[in-house]
C-alpha cells in the first residue's frame, strides 16, 4: 500500500493493481499496523479479527485462526474471505486518499498513514 500513498502523493491517480488478490491468495493480508502473514505460526489460536479497526465482512466474523487454518488448508473460503478483506482495505485507504486531497489535508494523511505502520 506504500506504494500507491506514493504515487498518489506525486499526483497519480489512476491504478490497475492485482496486488490486494494476489497477497490475499498467499496469506499477506493488509491491516493498519501493518501487513499480516496469516500463515505464521502466532496466529494458530489468536481469536482475535484480522484487524479489530476494519468493518469489512471478514474482520466482522472471522478470527485470525480460523484464516490460517482455511489458508493452510488451501480452502477457496480462505482466499475469498482474505481476498474480500484486502479488497476492503484499499478502497478504504483510496477514500481517506480522495478525502485527504479534497481537504487539502494529504501530508497529514501520508504522515499517520506511516506513523501507524511504523515505517
């Protein structure tokens, strides 16, 4: 997602991008604090939502353990429900974008865009 607050940033704003699927179908999920990689072992008996900030379908109703065991299992649901959410993640991060610009506000944005990913 760095890459597009970037690009955004430098004044694109159209984008053809496979990368919310393909990350999802591999277990690289998107979340606020940072990118989760579903099938790491920390995540065996974590109960907890993909990520407790997101409203998306997914974070809704699923835990983090029972995607890793969809995603271990090579369960389509798994890649759906990962899909579903990384999808979710980048619309809502090119509507505080589209926001950001409209409020004349983008370096804030861009500033605690990184400050929550710590980067």
């Amino acid at each position: 997602p760095q890459d597009i607050v970037e690009a955004v940033q430098r004044g694109i704003d159209m984008f053809d991008c496979v990368m919310p699927t393909r990350n999802a179908r591999n277990g690289h999920l998107f979340t606020h604090e940072g990118i989760v990689r579903i099938k790491n072992a920390v995540h065996a008996n974590d109960t907890s939502p993909l990520d407790p900030h997101c409203d998306c379908y997914t974070c809704q109703n699923y835990s983090r353990s029972y995607l890793r065991h969809l995603h271990r299992c090579n369960e389509i649901l798994g890649a759906r429900l990962m899909t579903i959410h990384n999808l979710y993640y980048y619309q809502t991060l090119m509507r505080g974008l589209r926001q950001a610009i409209e409020n004349h506000r983008l370096s804030e944005f861009v500033t605690e865009f990184y400050r929550m990913k710590s980067v």
